[in-house]
C-alpha cells in the first residue's frame, strides 16, 4: 500500500516539474522573438491595412506587427493629427490640408473647407481665420479675403459679403468699416459713388442727406452749407438766387417785381429833354438866317469899308464902288 502512494506521489512531482519546465521554455521563446519590419516574415494573412485616417508605426507596410506573429487591428495605428487628413487605408503617412481647407479633429478622412467669410493661406491649417473688418470672402475655400470696394463697408469679422452704404453716406476708400455721412452742403443720392456738391442756388444745412433744396423765393442762398438768408426789401431775389439783385442806383427804384425810374432820373431827362430842344431850335433859326439873310463878305483891296455886295447907288455923281473924291473943303 506504501509503494503505491509512494508512486503516485513521484508521478504528481514529476507532472509538475514537466509543468514548470515547460512554462520557462514558453517564457524564454516569447522573449526571444523580436518585432519584424514587415508581416511577410511572419502570419501574414492576419494583416490588415491600416484604415483610411491612421498610418502604421515606425513606417512598416502595415500596422503594428506582435512579436507572436499575428498583426495588431488597425485600432493600434496611429491618427492623423490636427491639420493632417488621409483618405487611403494602408499609407505610411497623413497629408496635410491645403490652404482653403482644415482639419480640426483627429484620424480625419478629409479636410472640411473654409467657409465664406473665412479663410487659410496655409497648409495643414487646424481653423480658418474669420475675415477681418473691411474685408470679405464671398467663395468657400478661400486663401484670402477681399478689400471691400469704395462705397461700401463691413464692420464685422467673417463677413461673406460687404454692404452698401446707405443714401446720405459714404465710404470714399477701399477696405472701409464703417460709412460717414456727407456734409453740410454736399448729398448722395443711392446711385451716386459718393457724396456730391450741391448745385448753385441749393442748399443743404444738415449732414446725412441724399438730396438738396432749392433756395426758396425771396432768400438768396450764397453758399450751399448755410440757411437761406431772407432778400432785402429794396432787391429781388427769385428762386434759386445766390444773391440780391437790386435795380441801378440812383436812376431806378424797386416797383414790385420790377424796377422803375427815380424822382431824380425823371427831372433830369426832362432837363435834357428841354436843353436839346433848345439847341434845337437855335439850330434851326441860324440856318434860316443863313437862307434869307444877307452874307457878310471879306472887305476888297480898294474899299474895305465897301462890300463887293452893296447895293450899287451914286452920292455926288459918284458911286459908291468907286473911291471918295474930296470936294475941296
């Protein structure tokens, strides 16, 4: 009875000597087998491609390989990072984005594009940058933004689009971000590029308008940027007037709408008239004298005191034409 427990007692032993050796030869084996490079040297059709967004380790073909000789899942790849993107499966390596587009998560199959309003003007960017104030991008994808055009604006970021700027104001330069209001004395109509002068004979006292006034009737406006001053009584100011127009001084009066001759202007023209009526008659007496008179010639060589037109007469037997004869006393 002895022996058989003794036995049974050596073969228990010997099963787990058997045992523990076997154990230490497995231990030895697996720290022995190192990692390949690639699966074909090992369990190959256990291998799969690293799936699309994932690249293996240390550049091998496929993902990472275990020393037993099976091929770790795809899980164990690595993922694209931030900015990076792959859209094959078994690749060594991510791209990155293009300019116009980002990747804001990891192991992404794709890049998402920038949005209007924002841009990227770099690779492997990881957020689109927001337009800034002024500027504009209208497209998706875009590596840059637009100045916003004179006569309209954007005063916020990310703007897709600029805004025109309303009537009564204007932005003059490129990349505005806000619109000013016209002048005093200047307007801009919705058609119009920018704010305008207005016109002679208009006005227009307040800033921001899209339009100008005439000067009304009886005021004169002498500059487009002031209030209408009212016309003096003595002047006439019709619509539209940039300053009093008053009849000639002196000679001429305001009569209602019109003007007409002064007290003064009248004496002196009948005065005139009176004075060339004279002449006139003056004139026309001499001529008649002229015609029915006797004309005065210049005195003769002999006789000075005789005209050559006296009247032929004889006193003492002589005549006059001839010289004096002295009688004797």
């Amino acid at each position: 009875m002895y022996s058989h427990c003794l036995w049974g007692l050596l073969a228990a032993l010997s099963s787990i000597a058997c045992l523990v050796i076997g154990q230490q030869s497995d231990i030895s084996i697996t720290t022995t087998i190192t990692p390949a490079i690639n699966c074909s040297s090992i369990n190959t059709t256990q291998c799969s491609a690293c799936s699309a967004g994932t690249y293996p380790d240390s550049g091998v073909e496929s993902c990472l390989c275990c020393s037993s000789g099976t091929c770790i899942n795809s899980t164990d790849c690595l993922p694209c990072t931030f900015g990076f993107y792959q859209p094959q499966s078994g690749q060594s390596s991510c791209v990155p984005c293009p300019a116009g587009f980002y990747s804001n998560t990891s192991a992404s199959v794709t890049c998402q594009s920038c949005l209007p309003g924002f841009f990227s003007n770099e690779s492997a960017s990881v957020l689109c940058t927001p337009c800034g104030k002024g500027s504009f991008s209208a497209v998706q994808n875009a590596t840059q933004c637009q100045l916003c055009a004179p006569g309209s604006y954007c005063n916020i970021s990310n703007c897709s689009i600029c805004a025109l700027c309303p009537a009564g104001e204007e932005a003059v330069d490129s990349g505005s971000a806000e619109c000013f209001p016209c002048l005093p004395g200047t307007y801009r109509g919705l058609e119009d590029p920018r704010c305008l002068s207005c016109q002679n004979g208009d006005f227009q006292v307040n800033p921001g308008s899209d339009h100008c006034d005439l000067c009304p009737e009886d005021h004169y406006c002498p500059a487009p940027d002031v209030d209408p001053i009212s016309c003096p009584d003595d002047a006439f100011c019709p619509a539209g007037s940039t300053a009093p127009s008053y009849c000639m001084e002196t000679f001429l009066q305001k009569s209602g709408d019109s003007c007409k001759l002064a007290p003064l202007t009248i004496v002196l023209i009948i005065i005139c008239v009176a004075v060339l009526f004279l002449g006139l008659v003056c004139v026309v007496r001499k001529h008649r004298v002229a015609i029915e008179g006797k004309i005065v010639t210049p005195f003769g060589p002999k006789s000075p005191l005789i005209t050559h037109q006296s009247p032929a007469g004889s006193a003492y037997g002589m005549s006059y034409e001839g010289d004096p004869v002295y009688a004797g006393w």
